[in-house]
C-alpha cells in the first residue's frame, strides 16, 4: 500500500503490542501497525518508538516505555491481597452500581474533572465514559 517492505516488529514492539490494553477496536491496532510502516525506512523492523511514540513521555497515563526506551515492568497484582481484598468487598451490602459510581466520581476529582484523563485512568474510551457519567446525573 506504501511502497515498503517491512521486516516485521521488533519484540519490544511485539512485548508493548501485547501488554498494552487496546481501548478500542480492531481497527486501532491496523492503525498502530499502519503508521508503524509508514514512520519506519524500507526494509527495516518496525520499532517500539515507531507503535507507540508518545509512551516514551513519563506523563502518559499509558506509559509502558522506561527513560532507556525499554519496556518498563508493569508490577504484577499481589493475588492473594487482591483476593482477600474482592471476598471483604463482596459483603451483603455490596452494590456494583454504587462502586462504579464512587470509582467514576473519584477518577474525575484526580483528573480536575477532565473526562479524557479519567477515562484513561478507568481504562475507557472518552465516549463509553461520557456515557456513564450522563447515566450517573440521570439517576441522581
């Protein structure tokens, strides 16, 4: 479609495709790839740097790329205090719809009420969270 010949991804790349959490559809990651070919030379491997330019910056909320331009380790959740964590959340009073609410609410006080930033930290789009919070006013 370019005129280039591609000699695959890089595993960094390929590591950074697979850890990072795809907020849209299908057609975000042929973008991804896309402008992966199109940032990179002829003949070379597409890079890190060239999928996911804007992670290198420390302020990305979706950052996954060290100062070094190598992948930084995501700590893994402590299972066992998640657990014991879930079993105290999951009493009789419990109430999914309240819990949203209270993690909407607290996302967008944290963000300074920008909905594009606390979509980021709640891994949403801006419209599926827009959505919510249209949904959250309606019911109050």
């Amino acid at each position: 479609m370019y005129g280039k010949n591609n000699s695959g991804i890089s595993d960094k790349a390929m590591q950074a495709l697979m850890q990072y959490k795809w907020p849209g559809n299908i057609r975000e990651l042929e973008n991804m790839i896309e402008r992966g070919v199109i940032l990179n030379d002829n003949n070379q491997t597409i890079s890190l740097p060239s999928l996911f330019p804007s992670l290198s910056e420390p302020s990305h909320p979706l950052n996954v790329i060290d100062s070094q331009g190598q992948l930084a380790e995501k700590s893994q959740p402590n299972e066992i205090n998640d657990a014991y964590a879930v079993d105290e959340m999951l009493g009789d009073e419990f109430s999914l719809e309240a819990l949203e609410k209270q993690l909407i609410e607290t996302a967008m006080v944290q963000s300074n009420g920008n909905v594009s930033k606390a979509a980021r930290k709640l891994g949403l789009t801006r419209p599926a969270l827009s959505y919510r919070l249209k949904k959250l006013q309606e019911s109050e």
